[in-house]
C-alpha cells in the first residue's frame, strides 16, 4: 500500500494490519484502487485472487511491470526502471489526394493469387519410407 502512496499521495488511506483473511483482502482491493487512481488502466491491474489466491501470478507481474512503464512516463520520476519505456504517440496525417489513392489499393492481408489455383499441383517428392529404419 505504501509503494501507491509513494507514487499517488493519499490514493490508499488505511493500511490493515490484522492476518484476518478478510482485511488482507480488503488491503488487496485498496493496493488495486490505488493503482487505478494512480493511471493504470483496468486491462493492467490484477484482481485479488489472482494473488490472494495464486490463481494468476502473471497477470500480478504484468501489473508491476505496467507500474512500471507507467511511473516512468511520469514527470519528475527519477526512480529505478522497471519494464520497458511506454510508447508515445505517433500522430501521422495526410492530404486528401493520399487517403483517395489508399482506396484502390488492395491490402497486403487480403492477398492476392492472380487467377492461380492448385489444381494439378505436385508440391515434390512423396515422403521416402525406408525399410531400413523400421
């Protein structure tokens, strides 16, 4: 709860210190709430079983890596690097003449087999069986 702080002030305001099971999952939630309130998108965050309960480790360390990336983007963060650097942007435009000739273009995943068929195709040798190896 602390490492939400340090980044979001005041994003977690109690921390449950008993081993009841029910206020460590309550610390889970606030740890998760945290996190959102900090930036991180819902498709980052872990949900508490999966660490409570081990049911997705992954997804917990697809969180703090995502923690990472995004605390790296943020103004004024001079802290340890963790994960790689979050994209930026990539704005491109175009004049009208350019989006009119991409309409009589045929896309390269559409493919294209230029009347071609397989009909009558020998693809090479059969597979050799060798007595030898039985």
């Amino acid at each position: 709860m602390g490492l939400v702080n340090k980044f979001c002030p005041g994003a977690v305001k109690k921390i449950e210190n008993s081993t009841a099971v029910f206020k460590q999952r309550a610390n889970l939630e606030s740890f998760i709430d945290g996190l959102k309130a900090y930036g991180l998108k819902d498709q980052d965050v872990f949900q508490v079983n999966d660490l409570y309960e081990n049911k997705n480790i992954p997804q917990f360390t697809g969180c703090m890596v995502s923690l990472g990336r995004y605390a790296q983007s943020q103004p004024g963060y001079d802290g340890p690097i963790l994960g790689p650097k979050q994209s930026e942007g990539n704005v491109r435009e175009f004049t009208q003449d350019q989006m009119d000739a991409g309409k009589h273009m045929i896309g390269l995943q559409m493919g294209s087999n230029k009347g071609a068929s397989q009909a009558g195709g020998d693809f090479g040798r059969p597979r050799q069986v060798h007595s030898e190896f039985k």
